[in-house]
C-alpha cells in the first residue's frame, strides 16, 4: 500500500508557494509604481519609495529632496528623510 505526502509536507509546500508568489507580486508592483514619487495615492508613493530604496543612485538625492520639500504625509517624509540620509552617506 503506498502512502501519499502528510498533511505537515503539503501545508509547508504551500506555505512556501503562497510566500514566494507573494514576494513576486510585491516586486511586480513596486516596478509598476517606480515613477510614482508624486503621484496622489499614498500607496503609490510608498511603492516609489520602495522601489528608491532598492534601486537609488547618487543621481536620485536631487528628485529625493525634492520629494521631501513636496511630501506632507508625516510618515512617507520620515521614510524619504531615512533613505536621503543613506544615500548621502552611501555617497560620501
């Protein structure tokens, strides 16, 4: 009599499916929104934010502290503030 995979080995290999699928998909929409730095949404600017942190050359501290001039919502400014300051030091 043959025995199929437990239960324990198919709730892992889906865990770990659900998380890698989700991880592309997180990847996916932080490229789409890349250019999104000042769009309206606050969603997109976190996923531009995102993708700045990732991906941010000496050449992007210019957009960046124009992003921190322009931003009112107080916690996107802490996060944009965080990453000006590392890239900066990066540079340095």
């Amino acid at each position: 009599m043959r025995r199929g995979p437990s239960g324990a080995t198919l709730f892992g290999s889906a865990a770990l499916l659900g998380l890698a699928g989700g991880w592309l998909l997180a990847r996916r929409h932080d490229r789409i929104h890349a250019g999104a730095l000042f769009a309206e949404p606050t969603w997109k600017r976190f996923a531009a934010l995102g993708w700045l942190e990732r991906n941010a050359d000496e050449a992007s501290l210019p957009l960046l502290r124009d992003y921190i001039a322009w931003e009112q919502t107080p916690t996107l400014l802490v996060r944009a503030r965080k990453l000006a300051k590392e890239l900066e030091a990066a540079i340095a």
